[in-house]
C-alpha cells in the first residue's frame, strides 16, 4: 500500500493580487506541489469545496469574504493545515486569526526562503511525515489519544483537535511531567521560533483546555510552568 507521504501535496493558494499569487505559486511549483488559485474569498471556499487539500494559504484581506472569515468557515468542517498572509503588523490581527482555527501566520513582506519553510513546516504538521517512533497510543485518566489515527476522547467523547492543537498535545503528553517551554514547542511543532511570537501557543494551549478540561481554569492534564512554559500532568501526580 501507498504512504500519503507519494502523494503529491496539494495546496490552495488564496490571494487577491495577481502578483502575490505569481510570486508564490512558482516556488511552491518548483517544490513540487501542486497549486490551486483564488483570487478572493468566495471563490477560496468554492475552490475548497471542490477537492482534497494538504494546506491553505490565505491572504487576510481579500474581497467578498475575508481570509479570517474564510479560515472560520473552512475550520468548522476541515483539519487540514491553514497559514494566513498579513501584511499588519498589529499583534492582534495574528492572534485574531489563530482564535479562528489558522496553524500558523507570515506576515508580509517575508522572503521566498522563509515562505518555503514555511510551507515545508506546515505540511510536515499536516501530516505528510512519518511519525518515527513515537508512542501510537496514550492514555492519562478519562484521556486516550490514537496517535496513529488523529483521534482523541475525553471522558468517552470523541474530540476534534486542530492539527496544531493535537500535535501540541502529542509533544506534552509524550513526556508527562516534562516542562517544554514556549520556545522549544515552536521549534518542535512549527520548525522554527524565530518568526513567530510566543503567545501563538498560548493561543493554541488555550483551546486545547478548552476542549479538554472540564474547568480549563484548574485544569488536570495541561498545566502551566509560571514563566517557563507547559508541562502535561504525570500519573504520580494526578
């Protein structure tokens, strides 16, 4: 049988200016994907609806529907890995677009090299890589989380997770107990920490509990290291 890894990764591009779109659909190319293009946000959700896609890119500001709006709509029905293009530069615009389900954002201008990386990072997250040896099933109290199969219950409920969110989780509860700061979980889940800010996995870590915890204000799995980072509860402790 096939890995998923032999299957070129498909990804919709959307972005209002014709130009943007020629600068970023050539590399992405050159990589060897395949791209699909919109040029505003309605014809983003059409393309969507049309096919498979490993990873969306969005531009924020595009006519008809906004990027954060289109990343709304397509997180309420998908997991697949969706990176948002701002050119502002005011914190909250990030942060906006990472509350409605966005893995990850580059702030224009950004180089191509960056851009590629980028890409690379987010479909590794997607789930184009083999997971090594890392654990296929995990269990702590009322959570059990497959690996293998993206799956996660919580007190006997199926729970959908982000593709961001379950990586997060998977990174923590791998190695309960440890304390995994800010830094080292940008570095392990999105490739690099130098592009972005610190509070995108307090963004992230903040649905998580949500999803998870019965009261995410005392929470009993994902627990916060003041001024360090998170750990995941070990069992000699629960």
């Amino acid at each position: 049988m096939a890995s998923r890894s032999a299957r070129t990764p498909k990804i919709l591009l959307a972005d209002d200016e014709e130009s943007i779109q020629k600068l970023l659909t050539y590399p992405l190319k050159e990589e060897g994907y395949e791209v699909v293009s919109a040029l505003d946000g309605q014809e983003a959700l059409e393309r969507f609806g049309e096919g498979r896609y490993d990873l969306v890119i969005l531009d924020v500001m595009m006519p008809k529907v906004d990027g954060v709006e289109v990343c709304r709509r397509i997180r309420a029905r998908s997991e697949v890995p969706i990176v948002i293009l701002t050119a502002k530069g005011d914190e909250a615009d990030k942060i906006e677009g990472l509350e409605v389900g966005a893995d990850d954002y580059i702030t224009k201008p950004f180089s191509l090299a960056e851009f590629k990386s980028r890409v690379k990072a987010a479909l590794r997250r997607g789930g184009l890589r083999d997971r090594g040896a890392i654990q296929t099933e995990i269990e702590s109290g009322d959570l059990a989380i497959d690996v293998e199969r993206r799956k996660v219950k919580v007190r006997g409920k199926d729970t959908t997770l982000t593709y961001i969110e379950f990586e997060i989780l998977v990174a923590l509860a791998s190695e309960p107990g440890k304390v995994m700061s800010r830094k080292q979980l940008l570095e392990d889940i999105w490739g690099a920490s130098g592009f972005r800010s610190p509070r995108t996995v307090d963004v992230h870590m903040r649905h998580l509990r949500e999803k998870l915890e019965k009261n995410p204000k005392k929470p009993e799995y994902l627990f916060t290291v003041r001024g360090v980072g998170y750990r995941f509860r070990d069992e000699e402790a629960a």
